[in-house]
C-alpha cells in the first residue's frame, strides 16, 4: 500500500478516533453485562478492553521498532496466556481505556511527525501498520453495538457464562 499525504493523513484520523469509538462502545454496554461471556472461551466485554490496553502499549512498540531499527524484531503474544496470567478480570476497564487513548495519543503524534519514506517501512507488515482501526478492539466495539447484548438478551435470559 502507498501512504501518499491524502492517505497517510486519513489514516492518522481514523487511527486518533479508535479510543473513542472503544469508550463509546463501552459505555454502551451495561454494567451487569460487562463480565458476561457470550460462550466458552470468548471474552468478556471487560476482558477485551483490558486486553486493548495491552495490545495499544505493545503495538505502540512494535511500531517504534519498525521504525527506528534496522532490521526489527517484531513478534507476537498470545493473548489468551495474558488474560489469564495477568487477571483481566481484576484489572480496572477504566485504567485500561485512558492508557488506550494516552497510548494511543502519543504514537499518533509521533507517526504525524515521520517523514514520508517512515511510512514506506510500514508496508507490508500489517500487524503494525496503523490502519485506522483497534486490531480487534474497534471490531469488538463495533460488535457490541450490533449485537444483543446492548439490550442485555443473553445474560438476561439466563444463558449467562460468569468468568
């Protein structure tokens, strides 16, 4: 993909816009349904904004390397390994949706200040390239407000999956 200006610029935007659009979704879920799951190992509302804020601090990292080494080394985690050894359910959704958007803030007003050949290093490694989106955690955001656990369906009914 080639990030001239109109397209580097569009994508800093929407990529600024993913702490909102996570708080939003969020705010939108009700309290009693925050630690439902809708199923045997998926997440919780509550899980899947700590794990945002997990994911922004590493990518916020990958990005740095790709951008300042040489030849960087970019690896994975697994997530569900995390969620469990550091107790999602435990952490505060709150403290994880600020560090979300100062994370997020920071690394946006880094990538405004790169040069247009930085842009060039991002090609080619999508899980890095800032794309407008939350890898996932826009996604959720976007599914939680299109599903019926909004109008709290599920959990209601009884078909309650507790952590």
């Amino acid at each position: 993909m080639f990030f001239d200006a109109i397209t580097r610029e569009s994508f800093l935007s929407r990529y600024q816009q993913g702490p909102a659009i996570l708080r939003q979704a969020w705010n939108e879920v009700p309290a009693e349904a925050q630690t439902w799951r809708p199923g045997a190992g998926k997440w919780s509302a509550h899980e899947v904004v700590i794990h945002c804020a997990d994911s922004e601090t590493y990518a916020a990292i990958r990005i740095r390397l790709l951008l300042a080494e040489a030849e960087p080394l970019i690896v994975g985690y697994d997530e569900n390994i995390w969620a469990r050894r550091f107790d999602y359910l435990a952490s505060d959704p709150e403290l994880a949706l600020q560090l979300v958007g100062t994370v997020r803030g920071h690394t946006s007003a880094m990538l405004a200040r790169m040069p247009e050949e930085a842009w060039g290093r991002m090609v080619g490694t999508p899980t890095v390239v800032p794309t407008g989106r939350m890898t996932g955690c826009a996604a959720m955001a976007n599914t939680w407000r299109s599903t019926p656990l909004r109008s709290g369906e599920p959990w209601r009914r009884g078909s309650v999956d507790k952590p």
